[in-house]
C-alpha cells in the first residue's frame, strides 16, 4: 500500500480532515502522550510490588492494559485519550485497600474486576453522566486537588524524604544516616530524590515534552554513577537494590503468570468487599470523569452546553479496560490527564491514541530497563504529578464558604487520613450538611444524587 492510500484509509477511520488535523500531527501527539505517561511503566511495578505482587508481572499488565484500553478508546470513541493504570487509584489499591486495610491483593483485583463489570452496566446507560452532573463543580476540583496531595505525600515517604516519627513525620536526618552508617545505602537515595525533584521542577518549567519521564530518567542515571562510583551501595535487607539494569535473562517480555487470573472471589458477598467496590467506584468515577472533561475542554470538544457528544463511547473504553486490567494483574485503568500533553501537540482523533497504544506495546520488550528504576527516581514523579493535580485549586470558588470549606475538608483529609475515599466521603457528606444548615439548597439546586450519596457514607461510617 502506498503512502498515499495509507494516508487515505487513516482519513476514513479516524476523520482527520474533519478533526482539522494530518497524520504527521497526530503521530507527534501519541509520541507525546506517551513519553509524558510512560513513567507508568516504572511507578506502576513499584507501588503494587509493595502488596507482595511480582513486578514483573504487574510491568507487563501494565504496558497490556494501557494497549488494549487505548486501542478500545480510539476504535469506541475516535478521541485522543490514552489510558493506563491509573496514579492515585493504584495508590489506594495498594496503600489503603492492601496495606492499611489488610486486604490480599488477589481480593483487591477481584473488586477491581467487579468495578470494570459495573462500570460497563452504567455506560450502557446515563448513570455515570447523572452522578457526574450531581457532583458540584468546586468538589470536583477538591477531589483533583486531593489525590495530588496524597500521590505527592506517598512520593515523599517512597524517597524516604519524610519518614515515620515520635511525631507521626518529620523529615530524614542525614546526621543520623552518618552516624550508624547507612547514609551510602539511603541517605544518598534520598539526596538524589531531592536533586531529582528539581531536575523534573525546571523541565515543567521550561515545558520540556516529557518532563516527567525525563525526570525520572536523569534521576536514575545519577543513581547509575552513584552506583559504579560507589557512593551508593545497595543493601538488600535495607530494601535498596541495585539500579543497574540485569540483562542477564535478555529482552524477554516478564511472565504474567504471577498475576494473570489470580483474582479472589471468595468474600464477593460480604459488606467489606462491597465496601471496596464502592470506594474503587468513587474514586475511578471521579478520576475518569473528570480528566476527560478537562481534557476534552481544552481541546475544544465540548458542545455548547459542556457536554461531550460521545462520552459514553469513552466511558466503555475505560469500563472494559479496567476489567481487562484486573484480568491481567493491575490496579484500575483510567484516562490520563497526560492526554492533555498530546492535544496541546494538536491531537485530535483516535489516531494519537493508537500511536501511544502501539508505543506501551513496543516498550514490553524493554522490562529490564524499565525495573531496574528504583523509587528514588519515580518518587520526584509522583511528587511533581501531585502539583500537577493540586493546581486544580485555583477553580475552587473560595468565596462561597458553602462551596469552599466542604472543598477544604475533601482536601485535607486524602493525605491525612491517608485514603482517597475518605476524602470524597467526607465532602460530599460536608456539602450536603453545610449547605442544609445554612439555608442554600435551594440556592444551590442540590440533586437527590448528592443526598443518597451523602446518606450512604453516612451509613458506611456507622455499619462498617
């Protein structure tokens, strides 16, 4: 086939013309996208691999799951989304639902799976866009806000910048690394985390493509040299390991087998994995609705009444990858804001989702490089992501203290009581109850959504 009816059987599936874009601008935008996301890739294996998954297996699903979703957005809906395991929800499948609440991982994948299953019920439907609807605009934002303090606050501790204290927290002690000798093995870490989270800071601020990945990136090769000059000494009972790539065992992609099909059902019926359910619920709905409005919003998709015309078409594409993402062995898939990274490139159809796709599938073959990314590197990522997400504050009306306290209470209690779901609850109940108290909801034309919801947090807190 020639170049020139390549060209023409692109412009038929995808619309270019249309979109009022080429093929060249399109191609440049999924490389974009990608290159802004794939840290992914690293942080992904890493923060599940604290639940006992095998990271190897958890970096292959996660480069499948971000290939099979993508590729589902752009045949569903012919838009420039790309999806993957998403940051903030792999946190709390992790951090809340495996660490803090003791659950196996092998439940969590079930309840993961169960979520995609509903998900997929209410896209067929307008359930997902009523409940979005419901949710006021400024506790939207509060959410953004919320997990960008949380994924930024798990950076912090994953680089053991900050660490556990007589006062809950306090920072690293350098003098204390030097005095019992382990500053070689961790106090170097967490200098080259710190060198890190500038490195990332001034490549956001030059707007560099791909800052994040470069910031990763620069971060591990100084940890490369710091290793082969010896001022950094792995220690395997101090959890640090050797951030040189192994090719030992070549290019060969990891094995899914640890984590392909190892979802537990066995307590599906009981409050507490309903509980989970619920909470994955909330947390992707949030997560998902609310990147594709900003995204689809800054590349001119919305009608004039700020709706996006094939919506529900994204919504399947997200619901069927994160039940194929818990098939595989991941945490939920979701769109990434990083979408936004290749529209701003002038990406507008599907065909930036399937250059992306076709990257995360390319990358399968480079696992040993991927693994070898110790936390200290990744940790500068989730901290600059969670200023990346925080700046959503400025769309919090302040001024309504209706709007703003209950936003301030959804914020602070994400990283605080460490848990995503608990700062949603205790928005929405906040809202709800402020707004009662004061006489606004008439004013505010508060949904019969927002009461149900707020009733059954309510109910959750004293049942569970």
């Amino acid at each position: 086939m020639s170049s020139g009816e390549k060209g023409n059987a692109l412009e038929r599936i995808f619309h270019l013309k249309q979109n009022h874009t080429t093929v060249k601008t399109e191609v440049v935008a999924g490389i974009t996208t990608f290159m802004t996301m794939a840290y992914i890739l690293a942080v992904n294996p890493n923060i599940l691999g604290e639940t006992g998954m095998d990271s190897g297996a958890v970096f292959t699903a996660t480069a499948l799951a971000a290939l099979i979703a993508t590729l589902l957005m752009a045949a569903f809906s012919n838009y420039p989304f790309v999806l993957a395991p998403g940051m903030g929800l792999n946190a709390y499948f992790a951090y809340t639902v495996v660490m803090q609440m003791g659950y196996s991982w092998q439940m969590a994948l079930a309840a993961v799976f169960t979520e995609g299953i509903i998900f997929i019920i209410l896209s067929l439907t307008n359930v997902r866009e009523a409940i979005f609807n419901a949710i006021p605009m400024n506790l939207k934002h509060a959410v953004s806000v919320g997990i960008g303090l949380f994924i930024a606050f798990i950076g912090l501790q994953n680089a053991k910048i900050v660490v556990g204290s007589a006062t809950l927290v306090s920072v690293y002690s350098f003098k204390g690394a030097l005095g019992d000798g382990t500053f070689r093995s961790i106090g170097i870490t967490v200098v080259l985390a710190l060198i890190g989270v500038l490195i990332t800071a001034i490549l956001v601020a030059k707007n560099i493509k791909g800052n994040i990945l470069w910031g990763i990136l620069a971060t591990w090769v100084l940890g490369i040299i710091c290793e082969l000059t010896g001022l950094y000494v792995p220690d395997a009972e101090l959890g640090m390991f050797s951030v040189i790539p192994s090719f030992a065992g070549g290019l060969s992609v990891p094995s899914l087998a640890p984590t392909f099909m190892h979802m537990d059902f066995k307590g599906i019926f009981s409050v507490n994995f309903l509980v989970i359910i619920f909470a994955f619920l909330f947390v992707d709905l949030f997560d998902t609705l609310g990147t594709l409005i900003g995204v689809a919003s800054k590349a001119d998709m919305l009608d004039k009444d700020g709706k996006l015309p094939k919506i529900k078409g994204a919504l399947m594409a997200d619901a069927v990858g994160t039940s194929v993402g818990a098939v595989l062995g991941t945490s939920t898939t979701t769109t990434f804001v990083e979408s936004a990274a290749g529209v701003s490139e002038g990406g507008r159809t599907g065909l930036t989702s399937v250059v992306a796709a076709i990257l995360f599938g390319l990358s399968l073959f480079l696992s040993p490089i991927f693994l070898a990314i110790p936390s200290f590197a990744t940790a500068p990522a989730l901290i600059i992501v969670g200023f990346l997400m925080i700046t959503s504050i400025t769309k919090i009306n302040f001024d309504d203290f209706t709007e703003a306290i209950p936003a301030y209470i959804c914020i602070i209690a994400m990283p605080f009581m460490y848990s995503i779901s608990e700062g949603i609850a205790m928005g929405v109940i906040s809202y709800v109850v402020i707004n009662l108290a004061t006489g606004k909801v008439k004013e505010k034309k508060i949904s019969l959504l927002m009461y149900i919801l707020a009733i059954l947090f309510v109910l959750k807190y004293i049942l569970i």
